[in-house]
C-alpha cells in the first residue's frame, strides 16, 4: 500500500509562529498562562501544559501580574483590555493575518460600508472581527445550509463590504457573496489565509488520485474539517486527531492512500500516522 502526504500539511505560518513562542517561554521556566487554547491541536496543547502552561477561559481568571500569551486566533476587545489591566507581560500571538481581517473590517466601516463577515459566529477569530466593529453595522453568514444573505439584507443596503475568517472555505465563501450580487456598491477582502487556499487546493488534487484520504488534526479545528469536507467529497475519507484512532479495516483493498493534515497538526503526529498506515 502506497502512503502520499498532501505537499502542503500541517503546521501554518501562524502557528508555527505561536509555537514557538510558547516553546521559547516554557524554556525560560515561570508561569505561562494562555487564554484559551493556543492552537485548535489537544495532543499538543496537552503536551503543553504537562510542561507548564496554564489555560484560562477568560481574562478575569489571569492572576494579577502573571504573563499570557494570545492565541493565534487572537481575543474579543473586551478581553484584551482585561489582560491590560491585569497582566504583568502580554505575549501577542495573534496570526497577522488575522490582524490584518480585523484592519479591512474597520477600514471598511470607516469608508461607511455594512460589513458582512462570511464565517462560523461561534469561532473565536470571528467572535474576536466581531468585537472591534460597531452594533449595526454588520452581520455574520456561514455559508451553510442556506445561511447567507437574502434579498432584504441587498434591498436595504448600497453599499457592503466582505471579510471572510480566515481558515473558511473558498467554497463557503462564494456562498456568502453570491447572493450580494447586485448591492450597488460591493467591495470583496478575500481575506482567507494562502496557508488554507494550500492545504484546500493540494487536498483537492490528492483526493482525486488516492482510494482513501486521512485528514489529520483537532476535532475543534476548523480548517481540518473543511479539509475532511472538501476530502470526503472526491473520495471515502476519515478524520483523526492521532494514529491511534486508524482501524484497520478502513485499508482494506487501498492501494493509494492520501494523507492531509490542519493547519495546527504537528509534523510529528502526521508522521505517526504515516508510519502506522505503512505498518498495517
């Protein structure tokens, strides 16, 4: 049975930014506290805090004078201004290109447009966009099972502006901006991350050329499950956090098995993988 690894896989630029940081402060030794998890990845994160980091679910929770690092997908206003008052060193470990959707959304505001960001509401780089824009002035969409916007949402509004979250789809995306076709003034920040635009395309084009596809990574991420999404799609594919949840009988009669991974997977766990599909 032959394995082939998507060429691009696993660790993000932002991630692998974030990581090291934590590597580099856990080696100083101290309290490292972090505000919720860094990475959507629970076999690194609790690797992690074995070494001493310590998770916190809101900022109130911070002992006073304590360091936190941001995660990636950075933290609601409110939140942050909390750290400012509480924390003794604030380590910023939002992806900049995060940053940068909050920078075209405000900009967007500022220039007197309605901002629709296409994404999941629930995921905290959204709940974090969210945060920074004014009540009103804009409306969140996932892109699924008919959530986007309908002819009343283009009706009542000239002029709109689109972000999108980072890790979404391009697929979700086009969803979102479809039905805006039409709204007499519409500017498009395609601000979905060229890491995620890799990990989609490659995934694509090994789905079609393999009898099986393993999409490895945190069952919280949302961009490996997009990639199981787009993977299940072409081909019978299976998502999983480690080696340890493959089944035997999922092989049986593959001759070409593909493999991906999320932006927050390990190169180590794709590797663990890899090596245990080999062995069965």
């Amino acid at each position: 049975m032959k394995v082939v690894v998507a060429e691009y896989a696993g660790f993000c630029f932002g991630v692998r930014r974030i990581a090291e940081m934590i590597e580099e402060e856990l080696a100083k030794g101290g309290e490292l506290f972090a505000l919720g998890e860094p990475i959507h990845n629970p076999i690194k994160v609790e690797e992690w805090k074995k070494r001493g980091l310590k998770l916190i679910t809101r900022a109130s929770e911070l002992p006073e004078g304590a360091k936190v690092i941001v995660r990636a997908h950075g933290v609601p206003k409110e939140e942050w201004e909390v750290l400012e008052q509480k924390a003794g060193e604030i380590i910023d470990g939002t992806c900049p290109l995060v940053r940068k959707v909050y920078d075209r959304a405000r900009y967007l505001v500022e220039n007197g447009y309605f901002v629709v960001i296409a994404g999941d509401p629930s995921h905290p780089e959204v709940k974090g966009e969210m945060s920074y824009l004014p009540e009103g002035k804009y409306a969140v969409f996932s892109g699924k099972n008919g959530d986007v916007p309908d002819e009343s949402f283009k009706r009542d509004r000239k002029k709109v502006g689109v972000v999108a979250q980072t890790t979404l789809s391009d697929k979700l995306l086009a969803n979102v901006v479809t039905p805006l076709i039409g709204v007499e003034e519409l500017l498009i920040f395609n601000t979905i991350c060229y890491e995620t635009h890799r990990r989609q395309n490659s995934a694509k084009e090994l789905a079609s050329r393999v009898d099986l596809m393993i999409v490895v990574g945190g069952k919280n991420s949302s961009n490996t499950s997009k990639l199981y999404s787009i993977c299940r799609e072409i081909v019978e594919s299976n998502h999983v956090e480690s080696a340890e949840e493959l089944k035997e009988d999922w092989f049986a009669g593959k001759n070409v098995v593909g493999v991906t991974a999320g932006a927050s997977t390990p190169d180590e766990v794709i590797d663990e993988v890899v090596r245990k599909i080999k062995s069965l």
